[in-house]
C-alpha cells in the first residue's frame, strides 16, 4: 500500500510547530519591578493617633512622678508595614507631627504625605511641608527628613525659612539643623531682611 505522503507531511508539520511552540516557551527570569510582588499592610487604622512619652532621669521603682509627652502624631489613615523585613508604616492622607521640649513648648510639623521607617526612627516627610516652631520660626518645604534619634533635620531639596522675630526670609536649597534652630546650616541660600528705618530726629 503506498503511503499517503500528504497525510504523512501534515503531521510532521503538526510536529514541527509543536517543538518550536515548546522551544520558545517563556523561560525569562523577571527581575527588578517586574518581579515584585504585590505588597499588603498588615494593618490599616484610621484616625490615627500616636503619644510619645519620655520618664524623668534617675526615676526610681518608688518614684510618682508622670513621664511627660515628648510627641504626639496624628494623621487620618496609617498604614503598617511593620511585619516586612524592611519595616515601615506610611501615612498616605497627611500626618500632624506635635512636639514639645522641655519647657512644654509646642512645635508642629505637617506633611502631605509621610513613611516612617522603623529600625531608624527616620521620618521621610513630604508634599507641602509646613514646621512653625514655639517661637514663631516657619519652615515649608517639599522634602524634609527627620531623625528622630539624634534629633537633626535635613533636606538637599528647597526650602524657605521665615523668622518674624528677626525680620528676614531665608530662601535656599539643601540644609540641616537641629530642632530647635540652635545649629542651622543652608547649603545654598538667598533672602531678604527687613531694616527698620531711622526716625528722623528733627
């Protein structure tokens, strides 16, 4: 019997798609953004509010005396992170940082947006940023970041700097300083500052 050579053809065809279908099988290794995975809180509050306190020095076991408020935050969603490796928590709607120092002073710094990276303890505030010390000094800028540990603050993005106490308006790029304004250095800076005129004394 002669063999169908068409029949005989159209599988090998068949054959040959099947191997070069096989060949050319996605064996890419994806890396990079490509290969992350989506990445869920492990919890979400709303309302947030968070008290730092801090106990007198050299408190003992007998000793009555209230730890005092050193910070409060607040801010309307937080997200944590806390369960990752790298642990964070985000403040996607905005967070109100309230400190006070020893003198029970108030000083607040509000962002659009902050992280809070656990393991450092460094704020990563960003959007309109807005920090008005208890004397009246107003900070605003993009970015700032606050570490929390040796208190310093610092940022390599803009950033303008009014003192009504003095009279003068500070605008520059890149900075650090410390809390309370008593170490400041700009990187780049350019202002104005209001001089009060002589009365005439005639």
């Amino acid at each position: 019997m002669k063999p169908n050579i068409s029949g005989l053809m159209y599988i090998a065809m068949a054959f040959a798609v099947a191997m070069f279908v096989m060949a050319c099988e996605d064996r890419y290794k994806r890396v990079g953004d490509e290969a992350a995975e989506p990445v869920y809180p492990q919890g979400v509050s709303h309302d947030f509010s968070l008290t730092y306190t801090e106990a007198p020095e050299g408190m003992s076991n007998q000793d009555t005396s209230a730890t005092r408020v050193i910070a409060v935050l607040r801010s309307p969603l937080s997200e944590d992170f806390t369960n990752l490796q790298f642990q964070y928590r985000t403040f996607p709607e905005g967070l109100r940082v309230e400190h006070y120092d020893e003198q029970g002073r108030l000083s607040t710094i509000e962002a659009d947006y902050a992280i809070i990276y656990a393991q450092t303890n460094v704020f990563d505030l960003q959007g309109h940023v807005v920090m008005e010390t208890h004397d009246g000094k107003r900070l605003e800028a993009d970015q700032l970041f606050w570490d929390r540990n040796n208190d310093w603050i610092f940022t390599e993005g803009r950033f303008t700097l009014t003192n009504p106490e003095e009279g003068t308006l500070l605008n520059g790029t890149g900075m650090d300083f410390n809390r309370d304004f008593s170490y400041f250095n700009a990187h780049q800076t350019g202002g104005q500052m209001e001089v009060p005129e002589e009365e005439d004394p005639s």
